[in-house]
C-alpha cells in the first residue's frame, strides 16, 4: 500500500493542512485584529487603518493560493 495514511499520500496531507490550518489561523488573527479594534475603540477609520495593515500579510497568502489556481500550478 506504500506511505498512505486512510488512503492519502504524505503529500496531500501537507497540501490539506496547509490550505486549512492556515486557513483557520488567518480567521483566528483575523478575529484578533477585530477584538484589538473592539477593545481600543478605534472606531470605523481606526478599525479600518488595523485591518489593512495587520491584515496585509495574510492577503499575500491568499493571492499566492489564487495565482496557483488561475495557473493551474
């Protein structure tokens, strides 16, 4: 049966937690900017201003994943 794991290669394994653990620890930090704004009162501008900085990073991931999807990579 060689290296599987309930039928799935070592290979899509890591290709799965990287596309969903990432995933729900972009959500996670996503969730954190919103408490930081919630609990600093940074009203509409201020939250909008933490979302795009803090938040710039994890927008470079995500264009990543769908640059490989448009290419088929």
């Amino acid at each position: 049966m060689g290296n599987t794991l309930f039928g799935y290669t070592e290979g899509q394994i890591a290709q799965f937690g990287l596309t969903f653990g990432v995933g729900a620890f972009i959500l996670y930090m996503l969730f954190i900017v919103f408490n930081l704004a919630r609990e600093s009162k940074a009203g509409k501008f201020g939250t909008f201003v933490l979302f795009l900085v803090l938040s710039f990073g994890m927008l470079g991931f995500l264009a990543k994943n769908l640059i490989q999807w448009v290419l088929g990579i």
